[in-house]
C-alpha cells in the first residue's frame, strides 16, 4: 500500500473512505479504498507527524467509552460492521495497513505510550481473516497484546471463524 496518493489512483473510482481520528476526535488522515479494489492513504489534508500512521482505527470511540469492548480486526470495513452490529458495546479497531503491517510497526501502533492507555483494562477480541497474511496479524496482534497483558490488565478473546472458507473475513462470514 503507498502512502502518497498518484495520479493513476485518483483515476480510480474511491468507494470507501475510512476515517482516523485521535481520542478527541481530531481527524488524520483517510484510507481510501478503491475498485478495483485497492487502498491509499490521503493524508494531505489531515495530516499530523506526530501520530504517523499509527493511530488506532475507531481511537475516538475506544477512548469515549470505557465499558466497550474493543474488537480487532484486520480492516476498516470488518471493523464497522463489528461496531455497527455492537449497538453501543464493541468498537471495533485495526491499523492502517491491516495485514501489510509488520509486527514491528504494529509495536509503534496501541503501544505507544499515547495509546496504550486507552486499552488499559479492556475486554479485548481478536478476529482475522481467514488465510495466512491474517493469521500472521492475528499472531502479530496476540504476541504485542500478551507482552503488556499483565500491566495492562487486558482479558482477551480469540474469535475464530468456524467453518469458514479460505479467504474469508468476518464480513464474509457474517453475511
């Protein structure tokens, strides 16, 4: 995924727009997805150095609302179908990149210490995509999410996706 936006991709028809706030709801930067499907990042307008692109999705509602449940995914989409269908209780989160992320980018991700608070003692489940880049994220995400659980009080879920088929994400299997 680039992280400046082309000539060629904005000749592309944009379908989604996903929008990255901070806890006070300050808006980022957008992923924006596109058909053919595609993603790039417009940051041209929002942009703010000092989150990069390491803000959490949804950052705005997990701060907002101590007693939700955060839920993570490996997309934007996945996260606010999982949000949408919490009515109030589950927000759902993921980082830019999704599963093009390394774990090493992940780390700057909810570790920074900016973010970290705001899933300090949570409920936290984890969803990936059924093939092999999302149960590396899912591993990626387990491993960071394990090496602070003690200090962070977190209590964790693994939601797998029964009899699902290869390639499916929670959105597939939900529909």
């Amino acid at each position: 995924m680039s992280t400046t936006t082309s000539k060629s991709e904005y000749r592309r028809k944009v379908v989604a727009r996903y929008e990255y706030r901070d806890a006070d709801g300050n808006l980022h930067f957008q992923v924006c997805r596109t058909e053919p499907k595609s993603f790039f990042i417009d940051k041209k307008e929002f942009y703010s150095p000092e989150y990069s692109l390491h803000i959490p999705y949804n950052l705005h509602l997990i701060a907002k609302r101590r007693e939700y449940v955060i839920f993570i995914t490996e997309g934007e989409k996945d996260a606010d179908l999982v949000t949408r269908l919490g009515e109030g209780k589950i927000v759902g989160t993921t980082l830019a990149c999704g599963c093009a992320r390394l774990p090493s980018d992940m780390q700057k991700g909810i570790h920074e210490p900016s973010f970290v608070e705001y899933f300090r003692n949570r409920w936290i489940c984890l969803a990936w995509d059924y093939d092999i880049p999302g149960i590396v994220y899912a591993i990626s995400w387990l491993s960071l999410l394990c090496s602070y659980a003690e200090q962070m009080g977190n209590r964790m879920i693994l939601v797998p996706l029964p009899y699902a088929q290869l390639s499916w994400d929670i959105t597939d299997y939900i529909d």
